[in-house]
C-alpha cells in the first residue's frame, strides 16, 4: 500500500526521553543499561513491539493517538512534550 502524505508533520523527541530515562536506571540501580533496555520496557507499557518504537524512534512511523499517549506517560511527561506536530 503506498504511503499517503499528511498535511501535517510530527517530530518527536523520544530519543531525547529514551537517553533520559536511560541515565537515570543506570544512576539509581548502578547497572549498566542500554537504550534497547529502555525501548522494549516502553514497548512493552505500550502494548507494542519494540520494532514500532523504533520506527516511531525514527519518524518512520507514527503512532497511534493510544500508543503516544502511553508513551507519554511511562516517561510522566505530556503527549504534547514528545511528539510535536508542525
């Protein structure tokens, strides 16, 4: 199916939240951590595979109003603060 071009442009800033979260594992529990840790931990609170949260990672894909809204709050921050919308 070939891929339809909105009229609009969503970037994110997970990575952004992924690195944080990263920092701060590793800060409280003293183990080493890495970032495919922290994507399948939010894929999993997601009730995604962690292939979507790589892609959504990537802006290759979007996610879905549900799925952005669970990300969002496994990093307790606002939907508007990861995914921005131009």
């Amino acid at each position: 199916m070939p891929k339809v071009k909105l009229p609009y442009e969503v970037k994110n800033n997970l990575n952004y939240y992924i690195t944080r979260e990263l920092g701060e594992k590793m800060a409280r529990t003293g183990i080493k951590y890495y970032k495919e840790n922290v994507m399948e931990d939010v894929a999993k609170y997601s009730g995604v595979g962690v292939g979507n949260i790589k892609r959504i990672n990537r802006n290759i894909a979007q996610p879905s109003l549900g799925v952005a809204l669970k990300i969002a709050e496994y990093f307790n921050v606002k939907v508007e603060d990861v995914f921005k919308i131009s």
